[in-house]
C-alpha cells in the first residue's frame, strides 16, 4: 500500500537508516523521517521479532543532543523493540495532563500527537500494517484515493484506525476533488468511512479567512532582547476554521482563530520551522507560514535562528502562496543567517517556476518592511542579486523590483541606490523586459557620472530596448 521513496525498507537496511538518523544532530528531512517511521510500523505489525533482532543493537542514545525529530524517532523504536505493556491501552495515552501552551507551534502539535500515539500503539503490542497519514508525494500530501485504498485494506484486516493518524492523513488530503476517491469511501464499512468521504467532498480542511496586521506601537531601533515588540513586522493571522470536534484534542489549537499578536510564552518553546511542519498541512502553506512568521521575521530583525528548510517547504508545497508564505520569503531574503537567504533564494525561484509568485505581492511586501525599517537593505540586495543570477531568476526579480523599485528608492539611503538599481538594470536586460519607470527617468536625466546615475541610465536604456 505504501510505495515510492516512502516504501518500507527490508529490516537491515531499516537498522541501517534508523541508526544513520539517530546518529546525526542533523534534521533527517521529510522523506527519510517517513520512511523510518512508516518502516518501524510496518516490520512491527508482520514480524516484531524480526524487527527487535534487526533494530535491537542500534544505539538509541549519545552524549549529542539529539534533532527533536530524530528524538522522536528513538522514541517509536524504544517502544517497538522494548518489551510490550498490554495493560496500558493505547487508546488513552497522553489523553490526560495537556496543556496548549502556545497558538504559534500548533502544527507541532499535530505532529506530536501523531508519533505519540504510534509509539503508545507499539508499546500496547497493538501495531498496524501502515500508517495512514504516510506522504504519496516529497510535500507530504496524501492523495485521497491512497487514504481510501489503505483503510480499506484496514477493513480487510480488521484493524481500527488511530485517530491522531487518522487526523493527520485527512490534513494532508487536499487538491481538486476527486470523485471516485469520493464514491470509494462512501463504499467503506468502516465507522470513519462516511467522514472520510464528506471530507474528501469538501476538499480537504477549509481555507480560513485571513489578515495583515503590523505589530503595535511606533518602530523602535531594532532589539536582540528576547520577546522584544519593535513594532517593525508585518504579521497574519487567520480565523478559526470549522470542523475541529471530530479531530483529536490536540489538534484544536490548528483550528482556533489565530492572533499573531496575541501573548504567549513562545520564546521558551521549541519553533519548529521546518519542512515537517509544513508537510503535515502540505495544502494550507499561509496557514503554516502564519503560524511561524515571527520565527521567521526574528531572523531578520532579531538575529533569531535560521529556518532554511522551512522556507524552502512553503515554495514546494502545492497550496495556494499569499500574503503569509511572500512575508516569509520576504523577510527569509535579508535574514541574518546566509543559509536562509540562500533558502529565500531558492524559494523565490521556485515559486516563480511554479507559477505561484507574485511579483507585485512581493515587492509590496519588500517596500512596506524596508519602510519600517525592519530589513537590512545590502542583505537584500544581495539576495536579489543572486536569484537574478540563477537561470530564469532575472525574470522573477525584475516581477518583484518592477512596482516595489519606486518605493524602494523612496525608503532607503541613497548609498546603496546604485547597487539597487544595477540588479534592476540587470534583471531587466536579460527578462527583456519593456515600458518607463518615471523615477528612473527623471534620475537617468540628472548631469553626472556617478555609480547611480550610470545604473539609473542603464535601466531606463534596458527597458526601452536600447
């Protein structure tokens, strides 16, 4: 039922992968984390004897702190190779003493909630033959007759689904609706067939209404402090979704309305900005991107930890891009850390090949931060300069500097004018791009032969074809 890149590997070459993962510090990334976890399921339900002897020698701990997802992992091992406790119902496990701390890291709640119950369900000697919720695809969708498909083969065998797995598959359902998948399900004797099918009718979780909002109060000077409010971001927030009360507890924090603003003990709890938490609402990037844009607006403004993957996630998903997933780009191109410009490049190009930028949206963005002041220009001029560089980026940023460029001249020091304007020369030379920007103009005119000036003539020269 399960095939592709996410197929369970034989019980050595599992030992081998399992061991590879929790050796390193490193994220093991969506694919490989998948497939450990869907090959640990697996070997557990057709032999667990097999398995303990294959997994039974790999070391589970080091004096290295493990990547949480690698520590997740060790866990769902422990419990299938440890002894089994039948007289702890699966069913119950961790249902008691939770606490929704923070609306930001929702996602990983939903994600938590998932290997914990995989881990309790091994534990209780109470396996299945595969998950449910295991990707079709690198973005983490599950196509919807794959769900079908593999409850049925649950109805065959007689095994209940899990809920949190349950969950977790119908969030990564999403796309144009598929009406034999649909008619499949309504076909299903199982208790969750007829939820199953009105899901898959609806196209998957409904999209919430959305909002941008700046945070309160005047700009200050930027600030390291931890938790500081500068007044500088540009942030979204969405409105509750419907739909909650059939989905495990800890999944309702995804479904409240979401104040981006609103105060909560964020800073002294994992972000999980990565390409995982993207994958597990692979349909709903704005919903992931809103969630975590502070994260992503401290790298920036804050010298905050990077998130290069989770940037690149949002650009591979399939889900519509607005506002949330071009702020992350935006304040991703003049992050502090390189490896997240690097990241934001990426994720501009891709967005871009995949017919899911928009330029205008972007530049509005870009021109908004730098106005607040909340970007380090030459950081962004440089990230600029190097998507332009790659094949096909020119086109892409010329879309974004086309509108943005006025008003980017407008908000930052005419030092880097020059350096602006001979990425916009550049990109608009080799997109071929056409038309009269009157401030550019109007500079072009100016008496003088300064770095500006030359670039400004430059640009007004490429756009009019000469």
């Amino acid at each position: 039922m399960i095939d592709g890149e996410f197929a369970a590997p034989a019980p050595g070459a599992l030992a081998d992968e399992v061991a590879a993962v929790l050796a390193d510090r490193r994220d093991p990334g969506v694919p490989s984390f998948e497939r450990v976890l869907g090959g640990v399921v697996s070997h557990s339900f057709r032999n667990r004897d097999a398995l303990v002897a294959a997994l039974g020698s790999v070391p589970r701990g080091s004096g290295l702190r493990p990547h949480p997802r690698a520590g997740s992992i060790a866990a769902v091992v422990g419990a299938a190779v440890d002894p089994v406790r039948s007289e702890e119902p699966w069913e119950t496990a961790g249902a008691a003493g939770w606490l929704e701390l923070c609306q930001h890291v929702a996602l990983d709640y939903v994600v938590g909630a998932r290997m914990g119950e995989v881990a309790a369900r091994l534990r209780a000697g109470d396996p299945v033959p595969f998950l449910l919720s295991t990707p079709s695809g690198p973005t983490g969708a599950v196509a919807p007759y794959d769900l079908v498909a593999r409850l049925a083969e649950y109805e065959r065998l007689g095994v209940r689904p899990g809920p949190a797995d349950l969950g977790q598959a119908l969030l990564r359902v999403g796309g144009p609706v598929d009406p034999e998948a649909v008619r499949a399900a309504e076909g299903l004797r199982l208790a969750e067939g007829a939820r199953v099918a009105d899901w898959l009718r609806q196209g998957g979780l409904p999209r919430p209404a959305s909002w941008r909002e700046r945070e309160a109060g005047e700009p200050e000077r930027p600030s390291r402090r931890r938790g500081a409010r500068i007044g500088r971001r540009i942030l979204v927030g969405h409105e509750a979704i419907e739909g909650r009360g059939a989905f495990p507890r800890r999944f309702w924090s995804l479904f409240r309305k979401f104040e981006p603003q609103l105060s909560c003990p964020h800073w002294s709890l994992p972000d999980q900005r990565d390409a995982h938490t993207v994958a597990a609402l692979p349909w709903h990037p704005e919903t992931a991107a809103a969630r975590l844009l502070t994260g992503v607006a401290s790298a920036a403004d804050q010298d905050g930890s990077g998130a290069p993957a989770f940037l690149e996630a949002l650009a591979a998903t399939d889900g519509p891009a607005g506002p949330a997933v071009h702020l992350a780009v935006a304040y991703g191109l003049a992050s502090v850390p390189e490896r997240d410009r690097e990241a934001a490049v990426r994720a501009l190009l891709l967005l871009a090949a995949r017919g899911r930028l928009d330029g205008e949206l972007l530049g509005r963005e870009l021109t908004e931060l730098v106005g607040l002041g909340t970007l380090k220009v030459p950081l962004l001029i440089e990230s600029l300069r190097a998507a332009a560089a790659a094949p096909q980026g020119a086109g892409a940023v010329w879309a974004v500097l086309a509108g943005a460029l006025p008003g980017l001249l407008v908000h930052t020091r005419p030092q880097v004018h020059g350096a602006l304007l001979a990425v916009a020369a550049d990109c608009a030379r080799l997109s071929g791009a056409r038309g009269e920007l009157p401030e550019v103009t109007a500079l072009a005119q100016r008496p003088g032969s300064s770095q500006l000036l030359r670039q400004a003539r430059r640009l007004r020269d490429a756009l009019a074809g000469v």
